[in-house]
C-alpha cells in the first residue's frame, strides 16, 4: 500500500507542475497496471484508461492555468507546458501513436514501469522533448543513438534501472542538456569524453553505483558543471578534482560514503571553490582536506565531514577545518574527530587548543623546520622563499618541483592566476583563450600565432592532416596524403567515400601481393594492378578458368618467389608458386570445360576420365588407341566425336565434342558473347558461328548508331553532327581491325554494315555545309576497310546477307547523295573521292583506289568498282 501511496503522491507533483500538455494516444505492448489515483490538477487534464488499465494523462497546450511550480518550470527550461504522464503503469515498451499535436510535447514521464528497453524509434515524434524522466525501470543498457533526435533535451532522468555501462555516443547529440540523473544503477565505469558533448551541464549525478574511480577523461567537457553527485559509490585512493574539467564556481560535491583516502586539487582551480556552499565528504578515509575546500565563510554553507580518520597534527590543513568547524558547529553533526597522533584519538577537533604558544598543550613546532623555527601561535614553520607547508616540504604559490628547488611556474598572461600544477608546472589556462602549453603561451594543432592571437589553419583539413606550417600556409599530412594541403592520396594509397560523408578519406591500397603486379594502386579509383588470371579491386580474385589454392594467405613466404611451375602442356605459360591464382589445365579432350574446382583445380572430367586435369583412366576404364586418338573406354565401343582442333582464324582450340552436338565456348579475350560450332553427325566439324562476338569498340559504335536512330527530333545541323562523328569513329575502327587480331571479325563486320544501312539516309545529309564532303569521303573509307584482304576470312564466316547488305548500303548512300548533290553531271571530289553518275535514273557510285589500299573488283572508269 505504501508503494501506491508513493506513486500517487509522485503523480500529483508532476501534474502540479503541468499547466499545458497535447492530446495524444499511446498504446502499450504487454502493459498491466492498476488505474491512476484520482486528482486535481491545476488546469483541466485528459486521462484515458485503456482494456489492460493503462493510465494515460495529458494536459493540452492551450491550458491557462499555471501553478507556482509550473512557472518556475517554465521559466527555467523556456518551455510552453505540454506534457504526458504515464507514471506506475507497468509498460514493458513505450509506442507513440501520433495525433493532435504529438510533436509539441515537451515533457515524458515514463518513472516506474517495466521498461526493459527503449530506442530512437520510441520518441522520433518528440522532436522537442525538454524533459524526459525513465526513473525506476529496468533498463541495463541504451543505445547510443536514442536520443539522436531530442536536441532540445534538457533534463534527462535515468536514475534506479540496472544500466551497468554507458554507450561513448549516448549524449552525442543532447547540446542543450542542463541537468542529467543516473543514479542508483549498477555503473562501473565512465566512458572517457563520453559527456564531451555536453558544454551546459551543470548538475550530474551518479550516486549509488558501482564506480571506483573517475578516469581523468571521464568528465571532459564539462566546462559548467558546478553540482556533482557520487556518493555512496566504491571510489578509493586520491581523488583528484582536476577530473571535474569545470572552469565554473562549483556549488555542491558530493562525495560520502566511499573510500576516499585524500582529495587533491590537481588542475583544477581554487577560484572556482569560492561559491561552494555544500560538500559532502562523510564515510571515507579522509585525513585531511584540502585548504580552498574549507575557506568558505558566508553564511548557508553546509559540510558533512564525519565519519573520517582525520589527522590532527598542526598543518594549514587542520587550522582550516577547525576553524570552519568552530564556524559551522553543524558541519559534522557532532563527531568529526581525531584518529591521530595517538594523543589526540576520538578528541572533536573543534575542541582542540590552536592558537597557542608553543610550549603549551596545543600546536607546537613540527619536525623537519629549517634553522629559521616555527611560528609560536600556529606551531608552523617559517619557510624560505618558494618553499611552503607545516614542513617547508612544498612549493609556494607561483613555483613547482620541490625537488628541484620550487621553480617558477613563469605563467602567461593567459592563465587564471600564476599559479601551477605542483608537480608538472603545468598553468591554468584561460577557457576560451585558445591557447596550451605549460606556461598558456602556444597555440595548439590546427591554430597559429598571428601578433599574439591563436587563428586557425582554415586551409588544413583534420582528416588528412596532423597540423598547419603558417610560414608557407602547407599542412603536416598524416600517413597516406600528400599535396600542400594535404587533398591528393600517397603512393600505396587510395581515396575511400566516407559513409554520410562527402569527405574522402585515404587508405592503404592493400593490393594482394599474390595477385598484383606491384603494391600500388590507382590513387583515383583505388584498382590495383592484376596478374593475368586475377580480378578484384585488390586482386584478390580469380577469373574463370582459373583456381586458387588450398591454406593459402596473402603475403605468405610459404613458396620461395620465382620458383615455377613446369608448364602443363594445357596451359599457356608458367605461373610462380606463389601467385594467387593459377591456370586451370584441363584436358581438352577429357573435360567437361576449361574450369575447375577453387581450392584444388580439380578439372570436371567426362566419365571415364580423372586425375587433376583429367589426363588418366578411371577405375573400370583403360585407354583405347582409336582413329580419333587415345580414349579411356569401358569398350571399343566409344562414341565417334569431333578431334581437338586448333583453329588458326580464332586462335582457340575446339574441344572434343560428341557427334551431333554444338559446343559452346566464350569468345576470345577483348570479345564480348559466346561462339558455336557444331560437330555433325559424322564427327565433322561444321564452320563456326562467331557473328555475336563483338569487340568493345564496335558495341561503343552500335550504340552510338541506336542513339542516332532514336533522336530524329534534333536540329538537322546537330543531327549531322552527330552522325559525322559517328562515321568517323566507324573508320578509324574499320581500319584498326579487332581486339587481338589485324582483321575485322564477323560480329564486327555486321555492326559496320548495319550501322552504313543506317547512315545511308539523306536525313543526316548536310549539302549546304562543308562537312557533308567529309562525310561522303568517311562513308567511302569504310567500304574499302571492310573490302580489303585482311577480312577475307571474316566475310566466309559471316552470316548470309552480310555482303548484300553492305552493298545495298552503299547502293542506298550513292542514290541519296546523287539525288541530294547531283543534277545529271557527273561530280568529282578530291581524293579520296566518290564519283557519282546518274544515268536513267540509275546511280552508279564508284571510287579512287586509296593509298595503300589493295584494289577491290572491276574498274569504272578508271575507278575500282563498288557498286552498279
């Protein structure tokens, strides 16, 4: 009953506190609850339970009314009041189901339920969520992207849910945050700069955790905290207030109940304790504190100190907490005590006699004064210059290094103070100064002097560079760039994307050395350079026809460098042991194809066949000598089949192949499309189809003809253009031959006369314009490539109707011209030229023999003969 009465009174101060809140509808997935005590709020609200019992109440935003605490509220956190409470309702998942202005609500309370997880998902709709609280729930971890969206979050309840780390970009995205609650969870750990995000928080709190040390990174960023909370943790040893990284005047630290043995300042200002009005140091292994904790005198101020093996031999440090004692007698509640020296154990040290000679019962001199004594009020040693403390053990203010001799801290006008880390000489620096270094005098990365003032190398990008050079306005590049500013890749490296980004960044080429030829790699693309067989941008792949090795890792000394492999009589050349990827060498006449098994380069054998490239017999099989040559044969009853034939027009080798079957290969290298040639019944071999292998240039071609035929609606002089360009990649493709050979294949060939056929027509024609000479020489050029002897062997291979249709090309392209330029005389041109006659009706085209070009058919007039 208790714990309902508590919830209660929990809901009636959070709706004392609404004055405004949306109207929307949630739904909870597994949640059970009882329904909400009754209320009355400070201005009408919207409650609505659901079948399971689910309380769901919310204010709408144009409520008037406002209470005292709401305005304070509203004040604080410049909010406009629309909230929703779903307080006690035992939701296991939170879903927001959008309506009437879902988006305005600026505060969520989700305390004690059941919640086991959230995501960024859960509040997408929430975009200006001011303050969430998900007290006393179950949540033992959050994704670091749940709050990516609640930019304007400014107070963020996580406390009593079984949270055990925290995700390093968990707060990336809440700038705006003030406040942050984690307490009573089971923390271990902080995250270094995992609040580094976080330049407005001014109160953290983490007590009850399993904490046993703040890392020295652990609070980076938090310039304005001046409230912080980590009692009752397990943090042992020194505590070093340096870890605050606050420049603003602390106003509470919270300490008690830990293990705590002493509290140094380390690096953090003095100046900003001057405004500390609570500290709570109780239940440690305290013995002393440092002076600036306890030079507070204003009234207000509230300690708690007890519970502490304190040391009370006479120091600045004890003169200073007695003296705050006997100021603030609440200070201890009564029993902040001595535990040494002996003679004064469980004696109060608000009663301990400071203050008097000597020689009396109270403070007298310390051991270890130099031959300058004590003082005979305090007991304290007279130092000499630069020296300080009850011994003369420590440097004064402004010097550092006591063994040493206390050096001068020397600390820049930049510094708060002249003051300086003890140990290290490291000054205080001014925030916001720019400025590093021991004495705050130098710039740091990335930031130049300019007449006393850090500017920053606007030219230097952090992502390729380690810092600026201001005497040549160049950049130290890290490893993988180079340029002046350091914007192009090194040697080795390549240009990655960045995802999200449109930055690139350079990385390794990491070419694999098995299958590259050198460790490089094109610094604009990142490809590196493959050995014959290897694919992949780092060559780490191999091509058809090809296998890689079994246990084999890149870079491996397994194989000596250059030790070769005897070249298989199947195989093209010798390949290193240590390469990646190696031939295949199967049998033609034995295998299925020319691929094999990755790993093993196990051939596919045909039945009756094995061994590693399919060269022996398998069991049951022998080999049988037979017209055809050597066969493995159950019998002398073997198929009759096709020989291996070596073709001297493709430069390939035809695999044996069954009696009435068509084998398939891939068309040469350079060669896109598959070639077929049929072995006939009578194990003959029939001609070749090899009419759909094209080379890349002429596919280039073709498609510039497809784009020529389908953009007839442009300008004529473009249309022209176009089609000039067109013809004149045609010819120098036409007089350059294929790929890997000096001849013009089939395939080839029919791109060529399709693509005349179409440039035959009088719509490309220009006659007013210069040009259309050009194009009538180019159009002839073309004929004469496909008709010289290189090609020969080609047109035999064509299809049927290739030469017809080249003829009927040109027989199209010399009636337009004569039609589109000619009247009925005849017109020369300069070489090399058309000749165009119009007799009856008939165009006859003819042309002058070209330079180093073989002459083709009958003479016309004294020109060679292509068309009557």
């Amino acid at each position: 009953m208790g714990g309902k009465l508590r919830r209660a009174t929990k809901l009636l101060l959070v709706l004392a506190i609404l004055t405004a809140l949306p109207h929307v509808s949630l739904q909870a997935v597994q949640g059970t609850g009882a329904q909400a005590p009754s209320f009355k709020p400070f201005c009408p609200a919207i409650s609505t339970v659901d079948a399971s019992g689910m309380v769901s109440t919310s204010y709408p935003c144009n409520c008037s009314a406002a209470s005292v605490s709401s305005e304070a509220l509203r004040r604080t956190y410049n909010i406009s009041q629309c909230s929703q409470t779903l307080v006690s309702n035992g939701l296991s998942v939170y879903n927001l189901t959008s309506g009437d202005n879902t988006r305005d609500i600026q505060i969520l309370y989700l305390d004690s339920n059941s919640l086991s997880a959230v995501s960024a998902s859960d509040f997408s709709n929430l975009p200006k969520l001011v303050m969430l609280t998900l007290r006393w729930n179950s949540l033992t971890a959050i994704d670091g992207n749940t709050f990516a969206q609640q930019t304007l979050l400014q107070v963020l309840y996580l406390s009593g849910n079984g949270l055990s780390s925290l995700s390093s970009t968990l707060f990336s995205k809440l700038g705006s945050l003030r406040r942050l609650y984690l307490s009573n969870n089971a923390i271990s750990s902080i995250p270094a700069n995992v609040f580094s995000s976080l330049p407005g928080l001014q109160r953290l709190y983490l007590e009850r955790n399993d904490l046993t040390s703040i890392g020295p990174n652990s609070l980076t960023g938090l310039v304005n905290l001046n409230d912080f909370n980590a009692k009752y943790n397990r943090i042992s040893g020194e505590f070093d207030l340096g870890v605050l990284n606050s420049s603003t005047s602390m106003y509470q630290l919270l300490l008690s109940g830990n293990n705590i043995s002493s509290i140094v300042l380390g690096g953090y200002p003095a100046h900003a304790l001057s405004g500390l009005n609570f500290l709570y140091v109780a239940d440690n292994n305290l013995t002393s504190l440092p002076v600036a904790l306890t030079t507070k005198h204003e009234d207000g101020v509230n300690y708690r100190l007890s519970n502490n093996p304190w040391s009370c031999l006479c120091t600045p440090e004890l003169l200073s907490l007695h003296m705050l004692i006997m100021r603030f007698p609440g200070a201890g509640s009564g029993n902040v005590t001595c535990s040494t020296p002996a003679t004064r154990r469980n004696q109060a040290i608000r009663t301990l006699k400071i203050g008097t000679s000597a020689a009396s019962s109270g403070c007298a001199c310390r051991n270890n004064c130099t031959s300058l004594g004590c003082d005979p009020v305090t007991g304290l040693c007279v130092c000499p210059p630069r020296f300080a403390g009850p011994s003369c053990q420590q440097c004064d203010t402004g010097y550092y290094n006591s063994s040493a001799g206390c050096l001068p801290c020397g600390c820049g006008p930049n510094s708060n103070g002249s003051d300086c880390n003890k140990s290290t000489g490291q000054c205080s620096c001014v925030a916001g100064s720019n400025l590093v270094g021991r004495t705050c005098e130098d710039c740091p990365i990335f930031y130049f002097n300019a007449l006393g003032t850090c500017s920053p190398c606007s030219y230097c990008d952090p992502l390729s560079s380690l810092d600026c050079k201001p005497e040549n306005q160049a950049c130290l590049c890290r490893p993988g760039y180079k340029g002046r500013h350091c914007d192009s890749c090194a040697v080795d490296y390549k240009p990655v994307q960045l995802p999200s980004s449109d930055a690139r960044q350079c990385q390794p080429c990491n070419c694999d050395t098995r299958g590259s030829t050198s460790a490089g790699c094109d610094s604009a693309t990142g490809q590196c350079a493959c050995e014959a067989g290897t694919n992949g941008t780092t060559c780490d792949t191999c091509d058809d026809f090809y296998y890689t090795k079994e246990n084999r890792t890149a870079n491996s000394n397994a194989v000596i460098v250059g030790q070769a492999i005897a070249a298989h009589r199947y195989c093209s050349f010798q390949r290193p042991l240590n390469v990646l990827c190696h031939e295949c060498c199967c049998n033609p006449l034995s295998s299925v194809n020319s691929s094999c098994a990755s790993g093993s380069g196990q051939c596919y054998c045909y039945t009756g066949y094995s061994g590693k490239t399919c060269d022996d017999c398998a069991e049951g099989y022998t080999s049988l000598v037979t017209a055809n040559g050597t066969v493995c044969a159950r019998s002398a009853l073997l198929p009759l089949v096709c020989p291996l034939m070596y073709d001297d027009y493709l430069k390939v080798f035809w695999p044996v192949t069954i009696a009435g079957i068509v084998s398939t290969m891939r068309c040469p290298l350079g060669y896109a499309g598959n070639m077929t040639r049929r072995c006939t019944p009578a194990g003959i071999w029939d001609k070749p189809y090899i009419m759909d292998c094209v080379s890349a240039m002429f596919s280039t071609i073709n498609a510039q003809v497809a784009t020529l035929v389908t953009s007839q609606h442009v300008p004529p002089d473009t249309l022209h253009k176009n089609a000039l360009s067109t013809l004149s990649s045609l010819a120098n493709a036409t007089s350059q031959g294929s790929a890997s050979y000096n001849y013009l294949v089939p395939g080839d060939i029919q791109v060529s006369t399709s693509g005349l056929a179409v440039l035959a027509s009088s719509s490309y024609f220009a006659p007013q314009n210069a040009t259309q000479d050009t194009y009538t020489s180019d159009y002839v050029r073309i004929v004469s490539n496909l008709l010289e002897d290189r090609n020969l062997a080609s047109w035999k291979l064509a299809s049927n109707g290739s030469s017809a249709s080249l003829l009927q090309a040109t027989s199209n392209f010399a009636f337009q011209t004569a039609v589109t330029t000619v009247a009925n005389s005849s017109v020369a041109r300069p070489e090399p030229a058309l000749v165009v006659e119009r007799n009856a009706g008939n165009a006859i085209i003819c042309y002058h023999k070209l330079p180093g070009k073989p002459s083709f058919n009958m003479q016309c007039g004294g020109h060679h003969t292509l068309v009557g």
